[in-house]
C-alpha cells in the first residue's frame, strides 16, 4: 500500500449517475491486483472528513494511469464527480485481497470462468477479465452481466471486449434478455460451463450467486462491496458475518471473499 497524490486526468459520464475517473497515479497502477480497490479523498476539503473506496476498473501500468468508475449517490461522491481535471486526489492503494486466478493453488485446474456482474459490479471483474486474458494460457472467460435496465449496464463495452462469450440480462428487457443476470447464471451451470464463478454487484444478487454455486458444486468468489471508515482493518466499521461465527473485515480480509465464508443469511438480514 502506498499513498499516492493523484492528478485527475479525466472525468467521463458513461451512463445516469456514474462517471469514469482516469488518476495518474504511476506507484499503484504498477501492482494493483483485479478485485483490490483504493481509498480516495479530495485534498482540497475535509468535508466530509472520510474517504470513499472505490473498486479498480483497470489500470494502465504503461501510462502510469488508473480508471475508476464511482456512482454520485452521496455528498461525497457527488464532489469527486464534480471535482476540476487537474486537481490531486489523494489516494491510498492498492488495498484488500485480489481475486484468486485460474492455475494457482486454489484454482489449478480450472479452464471455465464466469464473471457475473450485476450494476457497479462491473468495475473489479473489468480488470479481472483484463488479467485473465492477458494470462500465458488464460482460462476461457464468459461475462454475464444484468441490470435494472439497459442505461445502467455501465461500461459494458468494456467487459464484453475482454471476454470470449458475453451475455447481457435487462429486468425490463431493454436490452439483451429480459429477467436478472442469475437467470442466465442457471443454464450456464446447468451446462456444466463454469469451474470457477466470481461475482460482484448487488448483496442479494451475490448471494443468490453464491447459494447457486454452492448448490453446483462450483467455486464461487464475491467481491463485496462496504462503507468503510478506515479502509486498514482497524476501525471495523466494514466488518460482516462470516460463516461459523465472528466478523471479517471487507477492507482488510476482503473485498475478495470465498463465498463459503461468508453469513449470507446474516448478511442479508442485515441490509
């Protein structure tokens, strides 16, 4: 982890509500890992006092750049939004644990992924998509991705480019199928089309995602999203219930869970 003073190079709209950030930020970009995130805050203010996490949607190591992409659903981050290019963010990263990938000591034999993607969920599994098809002897990666309608599958373009099938799933049917991504999830598994699932958006898409995998027999790893205080493990202000007992930590333990370690039940009570 490193803290880094960050010139915001580019603000981007691509959809109601949501912007891609391009930073310069050379030390991050160089060893951000697909499912770590960093911790963002507006230099030029301590109103409000916390930084925001945001999920890595792809850095550019080359240029030294680093792209975000943030939803304005709050004060906070409907200042970065706004904030003038030029101006130096503040950031800490990268943070949290990364995504397994396929032929490391989890994961050695898998050849079939799954990215399911639900709303903002698309940010870390852009880069995990990255990742993988830049692998030596990449697994073979589908993309599944669903949102309420089709104005809100953010960034698709750059998900289904970086994978070798890509399906998209609209609840109002505007675009791709109509229903929810864990609708085309079914006849994936169904299929037997998935060694390993990873998954991030919505708490009850994942853990519809996670019971579905488990019911498979297929691994399944969530990145999960969390307000956080400190974004290093020690304000607990992210934790959630884990499997068997006890909290984990998203910013420290996380935000890349095995899904069988995490209270589902619990989970979902709590929202």
């Amino acid at each position: 982890m490193v803290q880094e003073k960050c010139r915001l190079l580019s603000s981007e709209q691509v959809a109601p509500g949501h912007w891609v950030l391009r930073l310069a930020a050379p030390a991050i970009a160089s060893f951000a890992r697909a499912g770590q995130f960093v911790h963002v805050r507006i230099p030029t203010t301590y109103d409000p006092l916390l930084r925001r996490p945001i999920s890595i949607m792809l850095p550019e190591a080359r240029q030294g750049n680093l792209r975000l992409l943030t939803c304005a659903v709050g004060r906070g981050t409907r200042m970065l939004v706004e904030t003038p290019i030029g101006t130096e963010l503040d950031l800490l990263g990268p943070l949290g644990t990364a995504f397994p990938l396929p032929g490391g000591p989890e994961l050695s034999e898998a050849k079939e992924v799954l990215l399911v993607a639900g709303g903002m969920g698309v940010a870390p599994l852009v880069f995990l998509a990255d990742t993988l098809r830049g692998m030596d002897h990449h697994a073979y990666v589908r993309g599944l991705f669903g949102a309420a309608t089709e104005d809100l599958l953010v960034s698709w373009t750059e998900f289904a480019a970086r994978c070798d099938e890509f399906y998209v799933s609209t609840e109002d049917g505007s675009a791709g199928e109509q229903g929810r991504v864990t609708d085309t999830l079914v006849a994936q598994l169904e299929r037997g089309q998935a060694d390993v699932v990873y998954t991030c958006g919505p708490i009850a898409m994942m853990a519809q995602v996670a019971q579905m995998c488990h019911d498979a027999g297929v691994a399944c790893y969530c990145s999960f999203e969390q307000r956080m205080g400190c974004g290093v493990g020690a304000c607990l202000s992210c934790a959630v219930p884990a499997a068997g007992g006890g909290y984990v930590r998203v910013c420290r333990d996380g935000p890349v869970f095995a899904a069988d370690r995490l209270d589902w039940e619990a989970i979902l009570d709590d929202i």
